[in-house]
C-alpha cells in the first residue's frame, strides 16, 4: 500500500527518491519542487477550508450516519414473509 503510493507520486512527479549507498543502504524521498509547490498552494488551501469547515462537515457527517442508522431501523421492522405461503391464498 505505501509502495504504491509512492510510487503513484513519484509518477506524478510531486516526490523524489533518493539512494544512499551507506553502510546500512537506505531510500529517502522528498518532495520535488513541484511537490512544494502544490503542498504550499492547494493543499494549504484546502486545509485552511477544512479548518473553517470543519465543524459543518462534523455535523453532515453526524447527520448521515443517524439518518442511516434510522433507515436501517426503519427497514429491521418491515414485516417479512417467509416459507411457502407468502399470502397468496
């Protein structure tokens, strides 16, 4: 799983890995320039929205799940039919 998205960002070109022949070889990644760049403008820009957001998305998020859990509720106390006569007669 971290390897692909790895390497689905170094596809993109927003990382790079770096080989470092050590006594212990390692891999180091760092984000390219284009990396930074969308690291300090969208992505700051969206963690900004979320923080202004957050609350609002908090209760969206709250509101779902209830209505789905009373859905599902709703749908448990349907009468059911079952066997051979399901009231045809």
């Amino acid at each position: 799983m971290l390897t692909e998205a790895l390497n689905r960002l170094l596809g993109t070109g927003l990382i790079e890995r770096r080989y470092r022949a050590e006594a212990s070889p390692r891999v180091d990644y760092a984000l390219t320039s284009l990396g930074r760049s969308f690291a300090d403008g969208p992505m700051r820009a969206l963690a900004t929205w979320v923080t202004d957001h957050g609350d609002e998305l908090f209760e969206a998020q709250e509101l779902h799940l209830s209505t789905e859990a009373q859905n599902l509720d709703d749908v448990r106390r349907l009468p059911t039919t079952t066997g051979p006569d399901r009231g045809h007669g």
